[in-house]
C-alpha cells in the first residue's frame, strides 16, 4: 500500500463527501448554514481522519485511535443524514445515503479489527 488513496475506506469516503456537499446544497436557503454546514463538516471528517492516522499507521495505536475518530465521524454523519431525511423527505438521494454510510461504517469496523490483529508497529 503506497498511499492512504489506495485504501478503499478513504476512496469510499471522499466520494461520498462530495455526494454529501452537492446535496447539502439543494437544502433549503436557512439549512445550508445549519444542518447544511453540520452534515459537511462531518462527511468531510471521515477521510480526514483516515487520511491523518494513515500518516501515523507507523504506531498501531496511533492509527486505530483515528480509524475510531473516522467512524465516529460516520455515525454522527449518518445521524445527520437521517435528520435531514425526516425533515426534507422529498429530497429522495438522503434516503440512499444513509445506506452507503452505514456500508462504510461497516467498512471502517471491518479495517480497525484487520489493524488490530495485524498491524506492527515500529519501535
């Protein structure tokens, strides 16, 4: 692996990030700055965290402890996703984003454990 880019969780999760930011747009003028802003901010926390533990994978607990802080930050944009499906339900692509975050959740728990078990660190 030459790059956290080569991870699919990263890949998975920048993606998404740009789905999220394009959709928070449509929201409603008052929404972008509120739960517009909120939903952003994490969506984007996701790849930033694993972007930052990969530059400290050299110390396993290092890099676990910001793989966690990615998938806190998933579920925290999950729930925000879910809130703005419950408030704008007309606004159907949420509805498929709550799926591919929770997917990704699974995908980071699935990555800490293989870290866990595998991972060396440097002394």
């Amino acid at each position: 692996m030459g790059s956290y880019r080569d991870l699919e969780i990263y890949q998975v999760s920048f993606e998404l990030s740009i789905r999220v930011h394009k959709c928070s747009l449509q929201l409603p003028a008052f929404e972008k700055y509120e739960q517009g802003s909120q939903v952003r901010r994490s969506s984007k926390s996701i790849k930033d965290q694993i972007v930052e533990g990969y530059g400290r994978r050299r110390y396993k607990a290092e890099y676990i402890k910001y793989l966690i802080f990615a998938q806190a930050s998933c579920d925290e944009c999950t729930n925000q996703i879910e809130t703005i499906h419950e408030l704008y339900p007309e606004l159907s692509e949420w509805d498929d984003l709550i799926k591919e975050y929770n997917i990704l959740g699974k995908r980071i728990n699935t990555y800490i454990q293989y870290v866990e078990k595998n991972w060396r660190s440097v002394k």
